[in-house]
C-alpha cells in the first residue's frame, strides 16, 4: 500500500514516544499557532511533546494564544552520555564525585580488590525526541542556533517539515509541503482533522483561526481562497475564539504605536518602477512617540502589506540606539530577501528578513539597502 505524505506523518506519530516541533529564528504568528495547535494534537493522541524556537519572547498582545508559555527557548539534553563501570569482578563500597576547575571528578571506592582502566567504557543514551516536526521554515538554516548547536541530532532524527512556502528546499524525510495553502495553520488543520474525531476543541481551534487571520491580514490579502474561508468557518463552528483573536492582533494598539505610524507614514516614499515602498524612522521618533518597542515596526509592516498594493517590496529603516541602523524587509515569494541582502549578513527568511548596519546615518543606510534591492531585481527579471 503506498500512503499519502499525510498518512505517513499520522503513522510515523503513532511509532513515536517523544516528539518535537521547531519554529523558525523570528516566527510568524502563524508559525507558532501551527505549532501550538500540533502540540495541543499530539497531546491528545497521548504523545509526549514539546515545541522549540530559539531565544523566543512572544509579544504581550499574542499571549492570548493557548498554551504559548509552553514554547522553549533552547534545546538541552537531547542525549545522556554514559559512564559504565564492570563490577563483575570488583564490588562498589562507596560512589562520590566533585566539580572543581570545570572538571567533574568521580570517586568509586571498592570493596575488594581494584578497578582497572579496562574496567570502564562509555557510551550515549538515543535522542531524547525520535520525530521532529518543523513548522513554517524554508531551511534548516532557518532555524538558527537550535540547528547549528544540533546538526547531528537533526541528521539522525525523522523530519517532518510543514509549509506553504514556494521556496522551501523539501528538506524532510517528509514533506507536507502546500503551496496553495495560505498558511501553514491551514496545512496543520488539514493534518490533524483526521487524526482523532474530537481533535478539535476550542484551544486548537482558536490557535489555528489566529494563524490564518494573522496570514491573511484578516482575510484582506489576495491569497484568501474558497478553501482557506471554508476552513475558517468550520473552526468558528468548533469554538474558536474569533472577536478575542481579532481584538488582540487587530485592535489593541497602544497611543505609542498609533503615534509611531504616523511617523512613518509621513515619510512614506514609493519607487513605481521597482515596486519598492519604503519609510524612515530616527530615535527622535520613537522618542517622541513614547516607545522603544521593535514589535511596533512590525505591526507598520502589515498596514502596509494591506493598503499598499502597488509594493512588492516593503522596507522600514529605523533608529533606536546611537550608531546602529537597522531595517525590516518583507518581500514577495519570487525575491529571495537572505540572498539580496547578504552584504548586510541578514536573519530571518527569504521573505521576511532583518538587517543591522552599524556604520553610517539612517540617510546613507537607505540608500545603500536601496542599490542592492534594485541591483538584485534588475538580475533577477522574475520578481
């Protein structure tokens, strides 16, 4: 019988003890609700679970999503190393042991007789997780440090990799991989529905309705399909919460925020040709706005992704601390940011990327960021 990539992963979990879902360095709301909404899944199969992202800190306004305090910010003791000692011989009187000088020194005293050098061997317990889902990533790059820290575990573990990305490199032993899909919490609903008949509870519901209005800028964006709305009306039916998702992602903005996009807004430039818009942003800003908060960028990002659908390319250039500039960069499917930017060593995705220059005014910065988007997209017809 040959399964489905769906039929797959649903066997590859009943075989599995101990699983674990990573997100991406600077998730989207989608990536963690996806994640939230798997794990609070994988509980209810009686799996043991946990969910990863490195240095994670989710922003005050999107805790209200279920179980988001669950979500670990590093992966430690993924195998145990073990010291073996024969004592078919020699009997243990007395076991201690010592940590001095970065050194752990451990005493076994015998009851007869002596241990010899031979007497010892070493070895590692398995990982501690045997199937790793990893949610909303083009790469195993993109993962950060959880990856670089563990390459050997991910080598040796199943993956499973989930997304609705046109530039993701199939890099699991199994792909789930839709990208006709408008959010990888849509890929995890069409996952999970089928695993159990009461799946769904108002939780995963909720986490999932989030991921896709948070993608869709509330069903705003042209990537909205007939599926994706069909999906949304049968997880309202099973419970969630819509009026708490939309008031926390959509209406709880703070005078400080408000105050800070009007800034950029004044300042919005537009280059037509390119389909580049833009806006600047100095610490005179942010002080006069009464705010320091990066996440605010952010949330300027997304009005801008909504209302202006000429650009292709949408960039705020900003201003915090003295010396350093830093810049958002959010970019269509067709234009890989990583690539475009890598002058500036950029982190984030190929479509959603952050840069740090600390060399040079906000002014010199813009244009330096602007001569290699525009020399990039002239190399690159397709965008």
């Amino acid at each position: 019988m040959v399964y489905s990539s769906k039929q797959q992963i649903y066997e590859n979990v009943k075989r599995s003890s101990n699983i674990l879902i990573c997100l991406p360095n600077d998730p989207t709301i989608d990536a963690v609700a996806a994640g939230l909404a798997l794990f609070s899944a994988l509980e209810k199969l009686e799996k043991k679970a946990k969910v990863v992202c490195n240095e994670f800190s989710l922003p005050p306004h999107h805790q209200f999503l279920p179980k988001s305090g669950e979500i670990l910010k590093d992966l430690t003791s993924l195998r145990k190393f073990i010291i073996s000692l024969d004592v078919t011989q020699t009997k243990v009187e007395e076991l201690s042991y010592d940590i001095k000088d970065s050194k752990l020194d451990i005493f076994i005293t015998p009851k007869n007789g002596v241990f010899r050098e031979r007497d010892v061997s070493f070895s590692s317990t398995n990982y501690e997780y045997d199937l790793i889902f990893i949610i909303d990533s083009p790469d195993l790059a993109s993962l950060g440090k959880l990856y670089d820290d563990n390459t050997e575990f991910f080598y040796h573990t199943p993956i499973v990799n989930i997304d609705h990305g046109p530039g993701n490199e199939h890099f699991g032993q199994i792909n789930l991989v839709d990208l006709t899909a408008t959010s990888s919490s849509e890929i995890v609903f069409e996952l999970i529905k089928e695993w159990k008949d009461d799946i769904l509870d108002e939780y995963i519901a909720t986490s999932l309705l989030a991921g896709i209005i948070s993608k869709t800028k509330s069903f705003q964006t042209t990537s909205v399909t007939p599926k994706s709305l069909a999906i949304a009306s049968h997880l309202i039916s099973s419970g969630a919460r819509r009026e708490e998702i939309v008031q926390h992602l959509y209406q709880t903005k703070s005078v400080e925020t408000l105050k800070l996009w009007g800034r950029a807004l004044a300042r919005l430039k537009l280059d037509k040709e390119n389909r580049i818009v833009w806006s600047l942003l100095n610490k005179e800003d942010f002080d006069k706005a009464g705010t320091s908060n990066e996440e605010d960028i952010l949330s300027v990002i997304d009005e801008l992704i909504v209302n202006a659908p000429e650009a292709n390319i949408i960039m705020i250039v900003y201003q915090i601390e003295k010396n350093i500039i830093r810049a958002v960069v959010n970019t269509p499917p067709t234009v890989n940011a990583i690539e475009m930017l890598k002058e500036f060593k950029p982190i984030g995705t190929k479509e959603f990327t952050r840069i740090v220059i600390d060399k040079g005014d906000i002014f010199s910065a813009e244009q330096r960021i602007l001569e290699k988007i525009k020399f990039y997209l002239k190399n690159n017809k397709s965008h």
